[in-house]
C-alpha cells in the first residue's frame, strides 16, 4: 500500500514551495508529499487515489483557488476520503479579513473543513508543523480503529451492541464500536462489501479482520464465539 498522502493546494507558487518544503522536510519519511497549484489537477489525484485506495491522511488548500475554490475541494476530500483531515490554508493575519474568516466559519459549520492552518513563513515552522502534526496524529487514530482484530458497526445506542462489545472485552479481544452512522462506519462497510444501513434499523455488523475479513450480521454471541 502507498504510504499516505499530504496533499497542498495553493495558487501562490512561492507560498506552496515552502508549504510543500515544510512537510517533506517533517513528514516525508513516513507520508507522500504532493503540491499543486490547480484544483482541478489535485481534484483528479484525489479521486485516482479513491480509485486505488491509496490513503488520504491531509489536504490543505488555499479558500482562493481560481476555479474550483479551497472550501469545495474539501468538501469533495470529504465525500473522497472521509478519514482526511481538511483546513484551509490562510496567511498570516487571515483573520482581519472579514471574507477568509467568513469562508473558514462556514466551512466549519456545514462540515467540509476541520479547522484552518497557517501558512509557513519559515523554515523550520515549528507552529505549521505542530498543526500539521495534530491532524495526522487524529487520522492516524481513525485509521488505527480498522486495523483492530475485529470491528463492530452498530447503532450508537443499539443494546445489542453493547453487549457484544461486552462479550469481546469479557474474552480478551481487541476490538472497536464504530456508529455506523459516521463516515467511517460507511468506508468501513463499503470496504468489506457489507450492506449499508438505509436507517438506524439496520444489522449489526462485525468485521472479523483478524480471521481473513469474515463478516458476520447479526450473529448470535454463540456464532460469535465460533467463529473467533
């Protein structure tokens, strides 16, 4: 598998040089590193690396991009790759103006963005890379939960539920509730080719990963025990 990607997207040439620079520089031992000055380019990576399932951990993007514009990238990162963290990439001072910080709270509000980021204005930038470092360190905590020896995909509140997560702690396995009404619930069941709920009625769904990827829907604690 591709190691994952961080992905930049800003207009301003010099300003994705040092971008671009300042995440290699930290980050480009364990992630790929990819600048573009085009929306419409990072647009068709973004979707190729879907088409591939090569991982997505970061996409920053200038709110300014001609064309498709910062906020509407990352709302299509978001449909793309759910587990992405997405920010807006703003200067320094971006929030004097009153049309940045009205893009960046609505970007919040509607879900499409997790929060902005400063562009680095030096080399090292020890504030950028510490930012940077705390949405990896989230996407890498999601992305931790699939690897589990077996999942669980449930209703938030689904009694049931929560007595199979009691039955695999009593017994020692390690394991994760994911509400399969969140994003990455959804990846989850499409990656296995379970059927995805149409409402809050829908199968509880364990992912045995550990045990060549069985799926079990629905079973009783007995097919549980059985097959593990």
């Amino acid at each position: 598998m591709a190691r994952p990607l961080l992905l930049v997207v800003d207009r301003d040439l010099d300003a994705l040089a040092r971008t671009e620079g300042e995440l290699a520089r930290r980050f480009g031992a364990d992630f790929r590193v990819r600048g573009e000055s085009d929306s419409t380019v990072a647009l068709e990576q973004l979707r190729l690396a879907a088409e591939r399932r090569d991982p997505v951990a970061l996409v920053l993007a200038d709110p300014w991009l001609p064309g498709v514009g910062g906020a509407e990238l990352l709302r299509s990162v978001r449909t793309l790759h759910p587990d992405a963290a997405r920010a807006l990439l703003v200067p320094w001072g971006a929030w004097a103006d009153r049309r940045t910080a009205d893009e960046i709270l609505r970007g919040m509000s509607h879900g499409d963005i997790d929060y902005y980021v400063l562009e680095p204005w030096s080399s090292p930038d020890e504030l950028f890379c510490r930012t940077v470092s705390e949405f990896v360190q989230v996407w890498s905590r999601t992305v931790e939960n699939r690897r589990r020896e077996v999942l669980v995909v449930g209703a938030a509140r689904d009694p049931r539920g929560h007595a199979v997560r009691s039955l695999l702690t009593r017994n020692g396995i390690p394991h994760a509730y994911l509400d399969r009404g969140t994003p990455e619930a959804v990846a989850v069941l499409r990656s296995v080719e379970a059927p995805e709920p149409t409402s809050e009625d829908g199968p509880l769904v364990i992912w045995l990963a550990a045990l060549g990827g069985r799926v079990l829907l629905d079973p009783t604690d007995v097919e549980i025990c059985r097959a593990w």
